[in-house]
C-alpha cells in the first residue's frame, strides 16, 4: 500500500512539472487592481463579534524568470477591521445598543507565491508573506438603538487613534502601527481577472503602552494583548 501510494504522489508530481512546463506564467512586472470585502474580529477582545468592512488597493507582481510560476509581491491596501456587540441592554434603561469598533487601515503585504496553469487560461495561485499596516482613521461608538433621551446621554463617539488621557477599560484607545502574516489563494482566467481569498494575522497588541500602564495603575488589572485578524474576498483585474 505505501508503495502504490508513493508511485503515486510521484505521477503526481511529474505530470504537475510537464503541465508547468507547458503553460508557465509570463515572465515580468504586472500590475492588479482589485476590490471586495473582509469580515474582520480583535481577537481576546471582551466576546466582540466580528464585522463586514471593504477592502480595495493595488499591487505590483514580478514573474521570477525561469521559476516555473513562482512570484514576488507588494502594494498598498484600504482595508476597514474592526468588530461590534449588537443588542447591549443600557445601564437602568429598557433600551439596547450597538458597541461599534471601526477602523481603516492602510497596509502593505510584501508576499512570495506560486502560481500553477492547468491550461493557457486557467491557472491557481498562493502566496504568503508579511504585512504592515497604519491606522489612518478609527472611532469607537456606542448607540442607542432606541428612543429616550435618558438613554441617549449615555451614547459616545470618540477617535481610537487618538491619544486619550480621559480613556477607560470602557474607552481604550489603539496604537495607529500593526503588522502581521497573510496569506491568499485563488484563480486567475486569460491572465487579467481573479478571484482570491485570504486571511491577514496580526501580531501586534493593538492597544497603546500608555493605555495598558494607565489601566494597570487604577484599577490593578492586567488586560489581554488584542490582535486584528481579517478574512477578505477580492476580484482582481491585471494590466
């Protein structure tokens, strides 16, 4: 049985490399745009459900020659994260509320990938490699989904970027810097349109050093690190 299974993994394998040889990529720098949506969480964050945000951006692409479908990356993304509470009911009230983190980003994924055609218009690819990212806008707002004055003084708005003395282990403020690990697959037809998936990890702890020492020293409680993680969807289109 192991020997029919390996004699097996190696028709595989030759048919695979005779394929490859037959509709290897192009060789050279390309360009993509593509546009789609993510569904994003803060991992560790206080049982926050994730969000459906929008991610758009461009990349630049070099076929290594003579790497039979191997490939190096980068470009620059818009992508929204963030994660939300539905449905809070609000403190001596009978109304609920939506707990809302929005954040955007701009990113740039620097990944090495592979890409193999099963025929001159038909191929499948995937990558990975490291991301870096800078929040360049983000708010924390908490909602009444109801009516009542009463109820709507306790609603807040405020900027997550933006360095907050005020803030409490209610209102944490983020540091705008992440970085992270991504990875994507998908298929490309006639070598211009894409469709991919993929999913970003981020390593960094989100929330801001002066935030966690102030949290520390009031109240004597140590928080968890918070991370961005991210599921997207993206159509592309190659020049």
């Amino acid at each position: 049985m192991k020997k029919i299974f390996t004699m097996i993994v190696a028709l595989v394998a030759f048919a695979s490399h005779t394929m490859a040889l037959d509709y290897e990529p192009e060789e050279g720098l390309s360009t993509q745009i593509f546009l789609g949506f993510n569904t994003s969480k803060i991992k560790n964050f206080n049982g926050y459900d994730g969000k459906v945000g929008g991610v758009a951006g461009v990349k630049f692409q070099y076929m290594l020659p003579k790497a039979h479908g191997t490939y190096i990356n980068a470009g620059l993304d818009w992508t929204q994260k963030g994660a939300k509470i539905k449905n809070i009911f609000v403190l001596d009230t009978d109304f609920k509320a939506t707990d809302k983190y929005n954040l955007q980003y701009f990113e740039i994924p620097i990944h090495v990938g592979f890409q193999y055609n099963i025929s001159s218009s038909l191929g499948f690819f995937g990558e990975v490699g490291p991301y870096f990212a800078v929040g360049v806008a983000g708010k924390h707002k908490f909602a009444i989904d109801g009516d009542g004055q009463g109820a709507r003084d306790q609603e807040w708005d405020y900027k997550v970027f933006k360095k907050n003395d005020k803030a409490t282990i209610e209102n944490p403020y983020f540091q705008r810097w992440d970085a992270g690990l991504g990875f994507r697959i998908g298929a490309e037809y006639n070598q211009r349109y894409s469709l991919a998936l993929g999913c970003d990890w981020g390593l960094t702890d989100m929330y801001r050093n002066k935030y966690r020492d102030k949290i520390a020293d009031e109240l004597s409680l140590n928080i968890p690190k918070i991370k961005n993680f991210n599921f997207a969807m993206t159509l592309g289109y190659r020049f």
